[in-house]
C-alpha cells in the first residue's frame, strides 16, 4: 500500500461526482429515476457544471464524459432521424447510464445506512488483550536444557575456584595484557583469552576489558553466529602513533 | 434456561480467545461435531440478547463482542474516539461492504470518481483490506471489508448490513456497468 501525500477528496458544491450531481437534478425536479428522458437534463447539467471552477483535470473530464451523453441523448430526442452514426453500443446510451444512474442512487443510500450508525456510534468492542501470556509455541527443549547445563557447570567451576585465595583482577591491568597481546597476534579469539579454566570473575574482567578496548577502536569483535566462537581483531585502521 | 455443555466450552473458549475463532476450531477444541457447535453458537447468540455481550461472526470466524448499544459506555471507559468519515469515503464503503469482492476500477465505475483517497483512506482506518489480486488482466487488487469494519458499525455480520436501500423493484446487483 502506498503510502504518502495524496490529493484531498473532492467534493464540490455539495455533490461528490458526475453521477450525484446527475441524480441531484432528478431529485431535485421530482423526477422518476426509471422513467425521466435524462437527456432533458442536459442543459440544467451543463449549467451546473459551467458554474463550477478549480476542477481538478481528472474530475473534470468525468463531468464532461456524462455531459457529452446528455447532450447526445438531447440531440437525438430533438432530431429522431438521427441514427447512431457506426457505433452500436451508442443505442443504448441512455438504458445504460440509467443503470448506472439507478446503481449509484443504490449506493448512495446505503452510504447513508451506514452513515447513520456511525453517527449513531452503536459499535461494537471485542476484549483487547487480558489473556494469559504463554511462553511461545515451538521452542527446542533440548536447546533450553542444554542452556541450564552450561549455567550450571560454570557456576560449579567457579565454585571449584573460590577456594583459590585473593586472586583479583582489574580491568586496566586486563586491557593492557590484552592489547599487548593483539599487538602481536593479529587475531585471537575470546576462548584463548578466558584461558582454561577462567573464574566467573576473570571471564568478566575479560569481557569489559574487550569492550573497552572496541570502544576505543583498538580491536574488532565478530560473531558469526550465535553462540559461535566471539573472534577478537586487531583494528586494521586504527592509526598507529595517535593518543589515546 | 440453562445453557448446554457445549454452549457454556464455546462461551469459555470465545471469553479468552483475543481474535475470531473459526467453527472447525471450537469443534476441536471442545471436542464436538460441527452441528452441535452450530447449536452452541446459536444458544449463545439467544442467551446473550438483552445482555451486554453478543456473538459477532464473519464467514466461518466467531467473537464475542460487547452490544453496540452499550458502546456509549465502552467507548467511555476505553476512551475511544468516534469514528468519522466523510460521505465520499462511506460511499466508497458501500460499495466494498456489499458487493465485494471488489476492485477500484468497480468502485470508480459505481461512483463515477476516481476513488484513489477514499480507499487509502479506508484501508488506514483498517475498514477494508485488500484480499487478493482477481485472475483478470493488469491483475487488480480485491477489496474487501475487515473484522473492524463489522465492530465500527455494530454489525453481527455481513449478512446484517442494511437492506432495502435499492430503489423498488430493481436487485441492484444486476444494474452493475463494470468496464
């Protein structure tokens, strides 16, 4: 669906087109929709149609399109010699924009119908929300267990490694080791630098020393999939010799 | 009068249900055959006359919905705006509501005006969609009215749109001109 400015709906002197300004002049004269000759209506249509400006160009030729058969309904119901030149559909010019009179007038009243109960605002709600929230449907079970495996053998390790005394790190002293390192290894990957059996707290200092050093663009960080191997790289652009 | 089992699993099941839930699924859900859901919905739509609540359905698709003459008060406490629009845009309306599937080209036929902004406009307020493109040529878009069109309007159905509008004697489905 495009979306964007678009020309305001045209609605000119109380009529919404070529048909209702049509069905306005029989109504108007208390005329029978099934039986008025409309090509005696060509002239009333004309003048309204003269009397309107600032039509936009597609709006007009659709009120002369219905004018131009009025006309030539008009002309032949003054000249009943004349015989539609070559054109056979033109015989039933007037039957035709009869229906399509008739239909319009069909349409019109039930736009008023359904006029009338908006503005009667008689509308009906459903519940919106309010229903229970459910986890969604089609998630891996195994995925999710194997997860909580992986909680659960880090939080063990750690475990093992808190009766380690005072290690303790901090992350200036971890971004240091690490730039040096990436200083001489174009590419490591965070597995390397967590080492073989990292603490909960080591893993950690490692993760802000690396986000720190991505902040300040000394190293590029690559994920090629979830979960996969985090790869840390040397910045190719960083330029070598700038303060920090 | 006291409702049937059935009756009472459909009320239950379209009480939590957030959007129309179709006939076949019911019949699963509460595990029953398709004429005695039949018979449900038609018990419900009985018992809930004169209440504040009644069944709204399009094609196969049910939902419980709150009575349009409650809607004052519903209106009131969600704060919802009324909703308006002008009368070129509730011809084009019309047209959709009750001779869809429809194209633009037999919208604009029917009025006579090219119906660009009536339909932008009516599909924003998400009261018609387009269902799909007619094996026609230049493959045009079908137009259709939506789930929100029956609650704007209070109307339990399409079968509930108002009748007798066409001029006496004329089935205005035959006085259609379609390029």
């Amino acid at each position: 669906m495009p979306v964007g400015p678009r020309p305001p709906d045209v609605s000119v002197a109380g009529f919404e087109g070529p048909l209702d300004l049509l069905l306005e002049l029989v109504e108007e004269k208390k005329l029978d929709i099934f039986t008025v000759r409309l090509g005696e209506l060509a002239d009333d249509y004309l003048v309204r149609v003269r009397g309107m400006d600032r039509l936009p160009a597609d709006e007009v030729s659709a009120f002369l399109y219905i004018a131009s058969r009025l006309v030539l309904l008009k002309a032949r119901s003054l000249l009943p010699s004349l015989t539609p030149a070559s054109d056979d559909d033109e015989i039933d010019t007037e039957e035709e924009l009869r229906l399509r009179l008739i239909e319009y007038a069909t349409t019109k009243g039930r736009a008023e119908a359904l006029g009338d109960r908006m503005r009667a605002g008689e509308r009906a709600f459903h519940r919106e929300g309010g229903t229970v929230d459910l986890p969604p449907k089609g998630g891996n079970p195994a995925a999710l267990a194997a997860a909580w495996l992986k909680v659960l053998a880090l939080t063990r390790r750690t475990e093992e490694e808190v009766e380690v005394p005072g290690e303790r790190y901090s992350v200036e002293q971890r971004t240091a080791e690490i730039e040096a390192l990436i200083a001489e290894q174009p590419a490591v990957t965070f597995a390397t630098l967590l080492g073989d059996r990292p603490t909960l707290g080591y893993a950690i200092v490692t993760f802000i020393a690396l986000l720190d050093l991505y902040r300040r663009l000394v190293v590029d960080i690559t994920q090629d999939e979830l979960f996969g191997e985090i790869r840390v790289e040397r910045k190719v652009r960083r330029m070598e010799g700038l303060p920090e | 009068m006291t409702r049937s089992v059935s009756a009472a699993a459909v009320e239950a099941v379209l009480f939590v249900a957030e959007k129309p839930v179709s006939r076949g699924e019911l019949a699963k859900t509460i595990g029953a055959g398709a004429k005695a859901v039949s018979e449900a919905l038609a018990e419900l739509e009985e018992w809930y006359r004169g209440t504040g609540l009644r069944l709204q359905h399009e094609g196969d698709d049910w939902q419980i919905v709150t009575a349009p003459e409650m809607a004052p008060y519903v209106a009131s406490y969600l704060g919802a705006d009324r909703l308006r629009l002008s009368s070129a845009a509730l011809e084009t309306l019309a047209v959709v509501a009750y001779r869809q599937p429809v194209t633009r080209a037999e919208v604009e036929s029917i009025r006579g005006v090219n119906c660009d902004q009536t339909i932008y406009t009516l599909m924003s307020r998400r009261l018609i969609e387009e269902l799909g493109r007619r094996e026609a040529p230049g493959s045009p878009f079908e137009y259709g009215t939506t789930w929100e069109f029956l609650e704007c309007f209070g109307l339990t159905s399409l079968d509930a749109l108002p009748s007798a509008l066409s001029p006496e004697g004329v089935r205005s489905d035959d006085a259609v001109t379609t390029e």
